[in-house]
C-alpha cells in the first residue's frame, strides 16, 4: 500500500507564491507519473500538471508560466510551485501517483489541501 501526505497550502493574496509538497510511503514500490490536480467549490476536480518517470512535464493551459511541477525521486516526492497566484486558483488541491508494486499497478490520491488566494 502506498500513502500520500500533502502540505503546503494556506491563504496568500493575489500575485503571490505558494508550494505544495507531497510525499509518497509505502514498502517496495515504483512511482511512474505523478500529478496535482484541483477542486474548486461547484466544479469537478481538474489536472493542474503532471510530471511523468522520465521528467517530462504537462500543464493545464491556465496554469503554463506560473505554476512549476518538480519531483525528487530519492525522497519519493511531487512539488508544485504556484507563481502568480490569482483568485481562480483558489481550489482543494490533491496529489495523485502512479505506482507499481511488483506487477500490480495502482494509484493514489492525498487528503487533499485548500489554497486560497484573495484578491
């Protein structure tokens, strides 16, 4: 089984930065894509960007030219650094990965984290 804890998220004004953490645990398992996806209020949860095994990365148009999607195989973890943060943004945003555990193939999301941006 593998678990995601998140952290990072909080209330910033318009303009301003956030980053999200998330990392994964679990006993022998590989991570293929991992992902940050978002849930505003009325709306269905949406891909915000998405970074595969190789490093080769993906944004939701809205997103391109703030937000920076990273990840650190050795410590098993996703970033999402949000730049220029508007109101828009404001979601519950949630971690997603692909993994593998011997020939099984799973996924897992976090708990979820609420940023808001103010304006």
């Amino acid at each position: 089984q593998v678990q995601l804890v998140e952290s990072g998220g909080g209330l910033v004004q318009a303009g301003g930065s956030l980053r999200l953490s998330c990392a994964a645990s679990g006993r022998a398992f590989s991570i293929n894509n991992m992902g940050w996806y978002r849930q505003a209020p009325g709306k269905q949860r949406e891909l915000v960007a998405l970074v595969n095994s190789g490093g080769s990365t993906n944004y939701a148009d809205s997103v391109k030219g703030r937000f920076t999607i990273s990840r650190d195989n050795a410590k098993s973890t996703v970033y999402l650094q949000m730049n220029s943060l508007k109101p828009e943004d404001t979601a519950v945003y949630y971690c997603n990965v692909d993994f593998n555990i011997g020939f099984r193939r799973g996924s897992v999301w976090g708990q979820g984290t609420q940023v808001t941006v103010s304006s």
